[in-house]
C-alpha cells in the first residue's frame, strides 16, 4: 500500500510540473498534446496526476515542450530527498 501511495505521489508531482513547464511556455492543453502525439485526454490525466507515463512517454512530452527530460523529472530529486529524510526520522 505504501508503494501505491507513493506512485500516486510521483505521479501528481510530475503531473503539476508538466502544466507548469507548458504554462510557462503558453501552450494550451491542446496544442501540447498535438506536439507530443497524445489525445487531449490522456494530457488532461497526466497533467492530473491520474495516469503514469513510460519513458517513451517522457521521451514525447519533453519534445512537445522542448525541453530535456532531466527538466521533467527534476521534480523526483526534491520528493526523494524529503522522503529520504522522512525515512531518518
């Protein structure tokens, strides 16, 4: 369970950080999705945190935004560490 929970997490981090990333850019939902080659859909439960993503995925969501894929996982080194020292305590 704690497993799930924490999938559920990454996911809604990464999810926040990709509308972020395309709000900085001033892309609409739609017009990322076209770049990346996803259905509007499967962007909207991304960006929601209701769906993971393979690398392929990363791989299409970093060129529809133009940016590294290091730039859309940045997000994990900050979870991971605040869970690193969660686990300390």
């Amino acid at each position: 369970m704690k497993d799930d929970k924490l999938a559920e997490e990454i996911n809604v981090v990464l999810g926040r950080h990709i509308r972020n990333l395309r709000n900085d850019k001033d892309f609409s939902q739609e017009e990322l999705a076209f770049r990346a080659n996803f259905t509007y859909r499967q962007l909207i439960d991304i960006e929601k945190g209701r769906s993971g993503f393979t690398t392929s995925t990363l791989y299409d969501l970093s060129k529809g935004l133009d940016v590294k894929p290091t730039t859309i996982i940045k997000p994990l080194d900050d979870l991971y560490n605040e869970k690193k020292n969660i686990d300390k305590e």
